[in-house]
C-alpha cells in the first residue's frame, strides 16, 4: 500500500497540535436513524452496518457532485464517469449493476427491475439535509436490488421560520452551480421551495458538456393534532454530451480529446409525494405515502458504438425509454412499553408502465482524426425494438424490535415480493411476447449489545434482484431466470473512549444464481443463471480529537471478490479475483477549526491495484488524491476555497479489459478529472 500522501497529514498534525479553538467533535452513535428499520432509533440499536453523512459534514464539503460526499463513507465507493454520471462499489467490485437501491426519504427513486446506474442524477442537490448509507443486503426491509447497499438521501424538512439561502460556485474545469434555498411559513404549515442549476462548458475532457436544472417544492401541514403530512415535488431537466471511456492508446499518452462528436444522454424525471401520518395514541401511528413518477431518458450512447467490417463505417443506436409508475407505501406502527418493544406492520405497491423504442443508425468515422464524425438512418425502417412492459411489484413486511434489557436488544424482519413481468413486443421479430412472475422470501434478523461507551451487533440478512427488463427480453426467445439471491454474514463493534471514536465491521457475502450471457448449442448467446461469487471483507472508520479544534479521521474498507464456480465466455474463471475490484478503498482526512470563522479541511484518497479482466491477466496500478478545503464563514455568508486532486494525479475512475478481444480497443479506461479549484460564496437571510 503507498503512503506518498500522508507526509503532508503528518506535518500538518505535528503543525497544529497545540492550537485551541472550536470544539469538532461528532458522536455519530447517538444520532437517530430512520433508514435501517423505517422507525426512527439511535444507532446503536440497529444491527446493521449504517452510515449518517450529516448537514453539518455536507455543509463543510460543499460538494460539486454526490461522489465526493459518498466516497467520504467507509466501505463506499463511487466513481465518476463525467457529467454526474456514475458507478457503485459497495461490498461489490466497481460496476454498472443493479445491486444498490438508491431511495429518497425512504421510497426508491426508479421502479425495481428498471435500474439505472445513474439514478442519482434524478437527485435535486440543494435539496440534501443529510445521507444515510446501509451496507449490505437490506431487501428485507426495501425490497428487490437492495444487495451491495442502500443509499437513502433525507430531504430538507421544512423550518418554522423564514429563511433564504443561494450559493454560487465555479471551477477551473469550466463548471458553474448555482443553488437556491428557501423557506415560507404559513398558518397551516410551510413552503419550502429548493432550486439548483449546474451547467459545464469547455471541461478539461473534450465533448463533456452538460446543463441539469432542477426544482424541489415541499409543502408540510398540520391538519389536527393527530393528521400531519406533506407534499413534494421533485423536477429535473438533465441534457449532456457523453464522452464515453477510451482505449489504452489514448490513456496512455494522456489524450483527453474525444471520439465522439454527436452522442448524448437526456433526462426529464418527475416524482410527486403526498405523505399522511396519523398518530393514534403514544403507542401507535400509521403512515401512508402515494408516489408518482414520471421518467423519460432519451440517448444515443457511447456504449452502443460498434465495429463493421469497414474502419470507417460503424453501427450504433438511438433510444427512448420511458416509464410511469404509481406507488402506495404503507406502515403501521405499535409501541409495546410493557414489553419494551415495537411492531412494523407495511404493505407496498408499485405499477409501473414502461415503453423503450431503438433506432439503428450508420455511423461514420474520420480514421484521421480518430473520430465518428456523422451518424444517419437506413433508408429502409430502422426501428430496432419497440415494445411495452408492466411491472407489478406487490409486498408485505414486518418488522420487530425488542429491548430486553439496557443492553440486549434484537431486530427482526421478513418481507414477501411478487413481481409480475407483462412483455408486449410491437414487433414480428425479436422476443415473442411473455409474462413473467417472480416471487421471494427475505429475512434479516440481527442483535445489538452495549455498554456505556462500547457495543457491537451480529446479523444474518438475505438480498435479491429479479431479472432486469433488459436482461430477460433481449433476445430470440426468453429465458428461464430466476432471482439473484445473497446471503450476508457481518459482526460489527463500535466504541468511544476519551478522545477516540470508532466504527468496525466484518462481513461475508455469498451471491448465487448470478445472471450471466451464455452461448448455447444453437449459437444463440442466453442469459442464465450460473456461478456464485464471493465477497469478504472488513470496513472500518476512526476519529481521533487531536485538541479541542483538531480532529482526524480514517474511513476505508479491505475486501477480497472472488468468482466461485463460475465460467464466462467458455473460460473457467472459479477462484480468480473479480475485475474491477480493488482490495483497498478509502480516504484520510484532518480538519482544523481555526474559530468559529475558519475551517480547513486536508483529505487524501487511496485505491489499490486491482485487475481489470476476469482471468486476472491485467492490472491497473490505482491512484493517490489529494483535497484540500478551505471555509470562511461571516454572520450571514460564507466564501470557500477549495483545491481537489491537488496533485494533478492523472488516473482512471474505472478500468477494464475484454480478455476475449486483443488490441488497443479491448481496454476501457474512464479518465478521472485533473485538478481543480473551486471558489464559492452563499448568502443567507434569516431572522
């Protein structure tokens, strides 16, 4: 493991160990949660490995992106493939995958079996209060994709007083964000309207322009003192050019220019939330929610990009897809005092419609100049798939948890999901129309033991992903495909003494019935279930008080992904590593609070080497980054200073390699941003 990066830290600690100033400490084990078991409990009562990036933590980074916030959060990492677009690695090797559930204050963003990698994009970033990040399965309590781990962002909940709050920022990579926050009280409950608008121009990676403007309105009423609730409403317009990854060729000799010159994604998402809570007594409650969504994504994408047997002609794709859903989310809660314990009874209903309509198109491309220069239509129908599906997602849950005494406490749930599948194909070729049922079992049951200033949990847990739309009806026939099913074993312990705090969990993860492309006798290439894999390792994060205004920090996981009984394209690959799976992830960081007016913050990032085929014949070396944050804070403003990847480390986001193609082109590197400095300034009005 390098350490080129901590000689800075370690100055910088030796520096300022006898400075006093204000107080930096955070007790993340007394902050109350409500995403390990929809009912609000401190964190150490929940037997799981949970994660909290507060409003203080995101206030202080003054994020660009979610990446830089999420990579913050031991045992995660996301990588950034330009424009907000971006990957997941929790438990898991980096991937596009659909192995995490990304919800907003409790229902998930997209409809199960319709993921996308890129669904945080549909997130309103003036809009985050706080994160909370489950790692490991949790499809007990939310359900299908729930595996690798669960990213729930908390809106702002709406404040009793007015206020305003906009925020400008720009970078040295050509971005501009403006932010707008604020908030109206009324008689009857309060008005909180949220905006943001970002746009990127002339970025340091050629063709990576983009603009996404959004707007978050959220209405909270009081009706009696029983019935209160509140609406929301979510918009985002997202348009951005996609530059896509590049070959070794052009990685190696640091080229960030472009082939591409027309290809582009398109977002126009809608999520409308009218939530009811009615408190029967003290010991009892019930909460109802009614989602809508409305999602469009438009695209002519990079990865569509394919060879002929002419260097200058090429083929590729347009697309549309779309999809309406309507969601009902009910729970009923009962607190049990005599038996020091509560009882979740939930019911959830997802109807999902969803149209996806391809084009192909001919592609040219400049041999010169290294780039497609043209795309257009065959003269004859170009249509490649059209068809419609109807998702129904019906569950049933429970949840219990019970104190047994000051220490012993034990969490308990099983959920129960059916998915129905309608195919309707508008074409006479492809695959013929079908209805598919999926059903699944979950369980989760785990304990929790503390003592004043130290406690731990052990838990078993059980995750599932159905087939994706795309995975069971891409093809000449459908296949025969089952749930991808994972068993999780984790222990964790947690402790605080004097001036150290500290968060540890080890955790095993089997996955089998794992859905891969398999060549038939007929030549037909089918997705089947087949190989387990295995997941292995240990998360942990520090904070050290270093004085009363100094505090340092570690949060970083160890982790081995390993095939198991698994064959790819006819090559036995059981007992290799996993591509795009590095063992080491994690980031150190010190932060000194000056006064209350000034805060520095210095962080350093570390990724290992991993390998970037299946059969382990080909490595990237990983990277070092360096950020470095400066924050000025006045009465009603702040003004901040911010240099990331300080170093001008040049490196990949994600790298991988075709082990059945030879040449530059099977390689694909994601370039990852060059430094950058950020200057921002918000103003604020309250009373």
């Amino acid at each position: 493991m390098k350490f080129s990066g901590s000689l800075f830290t370690i100055v910088a600690m030796l520096w300022v160990a006898n400075v006093q100033g204000q107080d930096s400490t955070i007790n993340p084990l007394q902050t109350v949660i409500v995403t390990g078991s929809k009912m609000a409990q401190k964190r150490t009562e929940l037997p799981v490995s949970i994660a909290v990036i507060n409003a203080k933590e995101i206030n202080f980074t003054k994020a660009p992106r979610i990446d830089f916030l999420l990579n913050k959060v031991a045992g995660v990492n996301m990588p950034s493939i330009g424009n907000e677009q971006h990957m997941m690695a929790i438990r898991q090797p980096i991937s596009l995958k659909g192995l995490y559930l990304y919800l907003e204050d409790g229902l998930p963003i997209r409809t199960s079996g319709l993921f996308s990698n890129n669904a945080l994009i549909e997130i309103l970033s003036a809009n985050i209060n706080s994160i909370e990040i489950i790692k490991g399965p949790a499809s007990a309590m939310y359900g299908a994709e729930a595996i690798g781990g669960v990213v729930n962002i908390l809106s702002k909940p709406a404040d009793t007083i007015f206020n305003f709050n906009i925020g400008y920022q720009t970078t040295s990579l050509g971005l501009q964000k403006i932010d707008m926050k604020s908030n109206i009280p009324k008689v009857y409950g309060t008005w909180q309207i949220n905006a943001s608008w970002a746009e990127q121009k002339r970025g340091p990676i050629d063709f990576s322009d983009y603009i996404k403007k959004g707007i978050s309105i959220r209405h909270d009423f009081t009706w009696t003192k029983k019935l209160t609730g509140y609406q929301t409403l979510n918009v985002i317009n997202y348009d951005a050019q996609m530059t896509g990854s590049v070959d070794s060729l052009h990685f190696f000799q640091k080229n960030f220019s472009s082939q591409q010159t027309f290809t582009f994604r398109k977002i126009n998402a809608l999520r409308f939330r009218q939530n009811f809570q009615y408190n029967w007594s003290n010991q009892s409650s019930t909460i109802l929610n009614f989602m809508m969504r409305n999602n469009k994504m438009d695209q002519n994408p990079t990865y569509t990009i394919a060879s002929t047997s002419n260097p200058t002609k090429f083929k590729g794709q347009t697309n549309s897809n779309e999809f309406n859903s309507y969601v009902l989310d009910f729970q009923h809660i009962w607190n049990l005092p005599n038996l020091n314990s509560k009882f979740m009874l939930g019911s959830y209903m997802d109807i999902t419609n969803q149209n996806l309509i391809a084009h192909f198109i001919n592609i040219l491309k400049d041999t010169v100049f290294g780039k497609y220069t043209s795309f257009s239509y065959p003269t004859k129908d170009s249509l490649l798939t059209n068809y419609n599906t109807v998702i129904l997602n019906k569950a049933m849950y429970l949840n219990y948890f019970a104190k047994f005494n000051n220490r012993l406490s034990a969490n308990a749930t099983i959920r129960y999901d059916v998915f129905d599948y309608t195919f309707n194909n508008q074409l006479n070729t492809g695959t013929p129309s079908a209805k598919n049922v999926f059903t699944n079992w979950t369980p989760k049951i785990g304990l929790t033991y503390n003592l004043q200033n130290i406690g731990g949990f052990i838990n078993y847990s059980e995750g599932f992903v159905p087939p994706q739309i795309t995975e069971i009806y891409n093809a000449v026939r459908v296949p025969y495909l089952l749930p991808q099913k994972f068993y999780n074993n984790e222990i964790g312990f947690w402790f605080a003494y004097k001036k150290w705090q500290g968060e540890i969990t080890i955790y095993q993860l089997i996955g089998n019935n794992e859905i891969v492309s398999v060549r038939q006798p007929d030549g037909v290439n089918l997705n089947q279930n087949t190989g387990n894999t295995s997941h292995k390792g240990i998360e942990y994060q520090f904070k050290y008080q270093l004085t009363k205004n100094v505090l340092i920090g570690i949060n970083a996981t160890n982790a081995i992904h390993q095939y198991i009984n698994t064959n790819i394209k006819g090559t036995d690959v059981s007992g290799n590593q996993m591509n795009a799976a590095p063992n080491y992830f994690g980031n150190t960081y010190l932060q000194w609070n000056i006064n209350n007016k000034i805060a520095i913050q210095t962080e350093w990032m570390y990724q290992s080497a991993y390998f970037m085929d299946e059969i382990n014949a080909t490595k990237y070396a990983g990277y070092n980054l360096g950020n470095f944050r400066v924050n000025y804070k006045l009465k009603h403003s702040q003004i901040w200073l911010h240099a990331l990847n300080f170093t001008n480390t040049y490196y990949s986001t994600m790298a991988t390699k075709n082990f059945s193609v030879k040449g530059n082109a099977a390689y694909s590197f994601y370039i990852g941003e060059p430094r950058s400095i950020h200057i921002g300034y918000s103003w604020s009005i309250k009373p």
